[in-house]
C-alpha cells in the first residue's frame, strides 16, 4: 500500500475527532482582569553582547580544545601496541 492513501486516511480521521469546548470553562475574572503592562524588549534581553569579544572568547575556547586534542592525538601514536 502506498504512503499517501493512508497518509490522507488518517488525516481525514484526525480531522473528525472532538475537541472540548473552551466556552464558560474560564474563571470568571479573566474576563474583568487588566491587560498586563508592557515593557520594551531591551529591559527583557539585558545589555547588548560584543560580537567581538564573544568571538575571541568562543576562539580561545576552540584553540585549546584543538591543542588538547592534538596532545591526545600524540600521545595516541606515541603509544606502544602489544
């Protein structure tokens, strides 16, 4: 049986399910309850990042993983084998 008959079965079954009405199930202040203040997005977000500096941190970081590795790598084909 090819994929999209079926595809196209369960979509049209998933397209007859109930879903439970929302009508009345809120409490009843929401209705009356104020609209939450709005701030501006920066206050949310916090000082802007130096792109410049995160980028010679994020280097820093590479670096030593590479020079760990290449250690790693040395000592690896350093070893003796049995």
């Amino acid at each position: 049986m090819k994929p999209l008959p079926l595809l196209i079965l369960m979509l049209a079954c998933a397209g007859c399910a109930d879903f439970p009405e929302l009508e009345g199930r809120e409490q009843p202040n929401v209705g009356s309850a104020p609209y939450p203040t709005l701030i501006p997005i920066q206050e949310n977000l916090g000082p802007p990042v130096d792109p410049l500096n995160e980028a010679a941190e994020v280097e820093e970081d590479l670096i030593a993983r590479r020079e760990a590795l290449e250690k790693k790598a040395e000592e690896l084909q350093a070893a003796e084998i049995n």
